[in-house]
C-alpha cells in the first residue's frame, strides 16, 4: 500500500499504530483487527508513532468515546453519525447496531489513502473534505430525512491542530447546516501541551503542530453563540486505572492531558 499523507494527517498514523500494537497484546484492552492489517500493508515501524503516553492516551480516548457512542446508539439505534478528520479509524466497526448510518470525513489525500485500506461497506461512506467548508453537508443532511434524529459529530485528534478561529468556523458549519441540532465529541488539547508540544512523545517525530489548546471545553462553547458545553471527561480518568504511571502522571500533571467534551446545539 503506497501511503501519501500531509503533515497532520501523517498524526493518524499515531492511533493507528497504537490501536494495531494493542490489539496484538495478550490482554489487549481494545481489538481493531484492520488496524493490524493497515500497519502490516503499510509494512512501517510503528516504534516512532507509539509511545507509552500516547500509547495510553490513544486506548483510554478509545475506551472511552466507544463508551459514550454505544450509549448513544442504545438510546437512539437510527443515529447518523460523522467522523471528521477520520484517519484510518474503524470505529464503525465496533459500535455498529445494523441500523446506524456512518460518515467517514477527511481531507482528500487522506480519503485516497483510506479507500485503499477500507472497502465500500453499507451504511458507510467516505468523503473528501474539509471540515472547515461545508460542501459535505448535503450529503450527510439527505441521510437526516426520514431518520427523526440530530447528527452526533466525532472530532477525535483534530482540534488540536485547529486555531480557535478554525475551530468557530467548524462550529458555525454545523450549526449553520444543521440548524435544528446536533451533537459534537471533540477531543480537546491542553494549553500546557500546546505549549510544551516539542516535548510530546510522538507528534514531535511528525512535522505536524499543535495550533491551539484549552484548559475548558466551555473555551469552545464561548466561540460562537447556541454551542452548550454539556461536560468533559480527562483520559486521566481512564489512563490511571491500568499502570503505576499513568496514575502518577495524572496526578503530577492533571491539566497535561486531553479530555472528551460534549457540545450540543438547537
């Protein structure tokens, strides 16, 4: 597989190597079988992309936000849902419920090197676009109709490479294009680690930068008027319960981690 990526999108080779190395462990915590089969096309080694705190903030915001979408798909089995800046992700395949409809969103050199790893499946598809315009919006609008639901946005590794003002923009899209609702997941970056980003274990060997950082998710919710913080959750939550560590850095560091917020709007 011949793989030609930008420098943030180069960064979803980090939960892919991290997904892939853990599924193969003996008590692996999650299993994602087609990152394995990606990592071993692509024939890369995976030692630069997957260290120990990426490695554990990669599985708890996996845990985590599966936790969340299987919560939501109980509650609501026709849900249309968008994973912006999607990468090599297969949550799909973890959460589906037979009912769900899926969008897998990316820039294009990102979708092309997807499409080369992931076949056409049902109730899933594959667009090429930018977050930050919104050209995809019809299509996903046309899989509301009939469906009597808000649209549950996923934005998992992207903010962080998003200046505030993208990130209102973003907001404004979502709002804009689905007026009558909706929900975003949004991974949040700390302010400490945007500032200290030369020091992060695996994005500093990508060329890729951290534009911007946080301390609360109600930062974003103040950028543009009807987005509500509905609450936010640190990795530490999850990080600290499987190694001696992780529980230190969490309570050496607590603001050092990113967290899950939810927003929701209309």
């Amino acid at each position: 597989m011949e793989l030609q990526l930008g420098d943030v999108q180069t960064t979803a080779l980090i939960p892919l190597a991290v997904k892939a190395n853990e599924t193969l462990r003996k008590n692996a915590r999650i299993s994602d079988p087609k990152a394995v089969e990606i990592i071993k096309a692509l024939n890369i080694d995976t030692e630069q992309y997957d260290k120990f705190m990426s490695h554990e903030g990669v599985i708890a915001r996996t845990i985590m936000l599966g936790r969340q979408l299987e919560e939501i798909i109980k509650k609501t089995p026709d849900a249309v849902i968008i994973n912006v800046g999607a990468g090599f992700d297969d949550r799909f395949s973890r959460v589906d419920n037979g009912r769900i409809a899926w969008f897998d969103l990316d820039l294009p050199d990102s979708i092309v090197a997807r499409r080369k790893a992931f076949e056409d499946r049902d109730r899933v598809t594959m667009i090429a676009g930018s977050a930050l315009e919104d050209d995809w919006c019809p299509e996903v609008a046309a899989a509301l109709a009939g469906r009597n639901v808000k649209p549950v946005f996923l934005a998992e590794g992207l903010f962080m490479y998003f200046t505030l003002d993208q990130i209102r923009t973003f907001l404004e899209i979502l709002k804009n294009n689905f007026p009558d609702g909706g929900i975003l997941i949004a991974e949040q970056n700390s302010k400490l680690m945007q500032k200290n980003e030369k020091h992060h274990d695996t994005v500093k060997n990508t060329n890729a930068h951290f534009m911007s950082g946080t301390d609360s998710g109600q930062e974003i919710a103040d950028l543009t008027d009807g987005v509500r913080l509905v609450e936010e959750h640190s990795f530490n939550e999850e990080m600290r319960k499987y190694s001696i560590r992780a529980k230190l850095f969490a309570t050496l560091l607590p603001k050092m981690n990113d967290r899950w917020a939810t927003f929701e709007w209309g």
